[in-house]
C-alpha cells in the first residue's frame, strides 16, 4: 500500500513539471512573436489571448464534441442495470457525483472518461469492453476511469491538450511571419543581434511542437500510472484492473475506429496501437506490461 501512496504522490508532482514547462514554452513563443511583429510584450498579450480562447471553448465544449465525435450513446439503468450501477457504486465509494454513461459500438476492448469537473463527467466504455470483462475486472477498468474524474484529470489533460495545441498555433505563425520577409525586415532595423535573436526564436518555433507532443505523451503517462494506482486504492483489488488489462493488452482487435491522435490520450489503453508506426513509437499511454506489473506488485 505504500507503493501506491508514493504511486500517487510522485506523479502529482511530476504533473505540476510538465504544466510549467508548457507555459514557458508558450511565453518563449509569444515572446518571439512580438518580436517579429512589434514588440514582445504585445506577442505575450496576444499568446495569452490565444490560450484563453482555446481554453474557454475546450472548458464548455470540449466533452459533447469528443463523445458525438465518438458516435457515444448515452445508456440508462433500463438498458444496462448492472453497468450503470457499478458506475454509481464506485462514484459513491469515491465520494463523487454519479457520471453519466455512455457505451460505443466498438469491438475493441477500450473506456474512457471525459468532462470539465466531477459535476458534469461521463464514463464511456465500448461495446467490446463491456462483453468481455468480468465483475472484477469492470469493476478495475470504472474505478480506473472515476479515478481520472475524482483528481481531475479530466481538466488536467484538457488544458495539456490546449497548451500543446497553442505551443503548435503560434509556432506556425512564427514560422509564417519568416515567408512574409518579418526576419529581414527586423535584421535592417536591429542589425545582426536582432537577426541573431530572430534565428534563435525560428529554432525554437520548429523544435517546440516536438518538445510539446513530446510532454504530452508523458503528461498522459504520468495520469495512466496515477490513475492505475488511485483505481486499484478505490477498489482495494489491484488484480481486477490488472487481469482487464491483460485482456486488453491480448484482444485481436485493438484499434478504436473513430480514435485520432487528439482523443487517443483519453482512452485507458492507446486506442490506436494495431495501426503500428508512429502511433507506436509516439504513445500517449505507458506499456501496458508495465503497467500490470506496478498494479501486481501492489
């Protein structure tokens, strides 16, 4: 058990690094921005302002656009009893309000959850999940998804998403502005130590979408490890998610068909592994053998 607790501390720390080093690189950018364009401080405002808007439409929108996007259908106690009241059980048990459910015709073994806050959450599972996991092993795979509610993940990888997606937006303007002749122009002005600090800005605009997708994929990560162990901690039972695992890691079909890469985070297992390539070696989520292990070793 004092694993578990060490699980959860050291990856909310870790998550606490990863958010600061995406909003210094967004500031870099925006900084860079301004250069370019006036000044720096009118490239920060106009970052900032960049940020707040995709915020606020991820924050009131975003959970509807990904479960329409996902063809989720919202399921009732008629329809599945015992689904919907092992929701409201493990909501219960951890001392949050009952998500909504919602179920995908999907063959492949896969859930997630989404939502801005425990008050207005959901919990998702695919078809394929639901026929195939026994009581334990739904039962891990729940309290899995309602620990990413509980510790607000949800928010969390939401803003992840949003900083990366911003880190990539003004990159791309930066390194329009250089086809619109805003480097040369700068260089007559300011002389070579501007021309200088201009090159430094177009490396750091190429580099950054990598660095930022990069902490994404370990952002991600880090909330798959915290979500296991706070999982395994609500059910007292970490072979449960374990052995869902196992079936999961093991099922023929592992593709989700209308999984992209801006979703695939959201998902308990990386809902795009069968398509191989950079979807492999590019993964939102840990290796899944790893991860069975820590929950083992519980």
């Amino acid at each position: 058990m004092a694993k578990l607790y060490d699980s959860i501390s050291a990856n909310k720390r870790n998550s606490v690094f990863i958010i600061i080093a995406f909003i210094l690189i967004v500031l870099a950018l925006s900084y860079f921005l301004g250069i370019l364009f006036a000044n720096s401080i009118i490239g920060l405002v106009v970052g900032l302002l960049i940020v707040i808007i995709m915020v606020l439409i991820g924050y009131y929108s975003g959970d509807s656009i990904i479960l329409k996007m996902h063809k989720a259908k919202e399921v009732s106690k008629e329809q599945d009893p015992y689904l919907v009241n092992t929701v409201e059980g493990l909501a219960i048990a951890a001392g949050i309000p009952k998500p909504k459910v919602y179920m995908i015709e999907e063959a492949s073994l896969n859930a997630f959850a989404t939502g801005r806050n425990p008050e207005r959450a959901s919990v998702t599972v695919t078809t394929g999940l639901r026929t195939a996991m026994n009581r334990e092993e739904l039962e891990g795979v729940i309290a899995h998804e309602m620990s990413h509610i509980k510790n607000f993940d949800i928010r969390y990888m939401m803003l992840v998403t949003i900083l990366a997606g911003a880190v990539v937006l003004i990159s791309d303007f930066i390194l329009r502005s250089f086809l619109w002749g805003g480097a040369r122009s700068h260089d007559r002005k300011g002389g070579n130590a501007v021309f200088i600090l201009i090159l430094v800005g177009l490396a750091l605009a190429i580099l950054s979408p990598i660095i930022a997708q990069l902490i994404k994929f370990a952002a991600s990560r880090q909330r798959e490890y915290l979500a296991d162990a706070s999982g395994a901690l609500l059910t007292r039972n970490p072979n449960g998610l374990a052995n869902a695992l196992k079936k999961i890691r093991d099922a023929k079909d592992k593709v989700v068909d209308d999984a992209n890469k801006a979703t695939a985070h959201l998902f308990i297992e990386n809902p795009l592994r069968g398509l191989g390539g950079m979807n492999e070696l590019f993964s939102t989520h840990p290796d899944i053998n790893s991860r069975i292990q820590r929950l083992e070793e519980m």
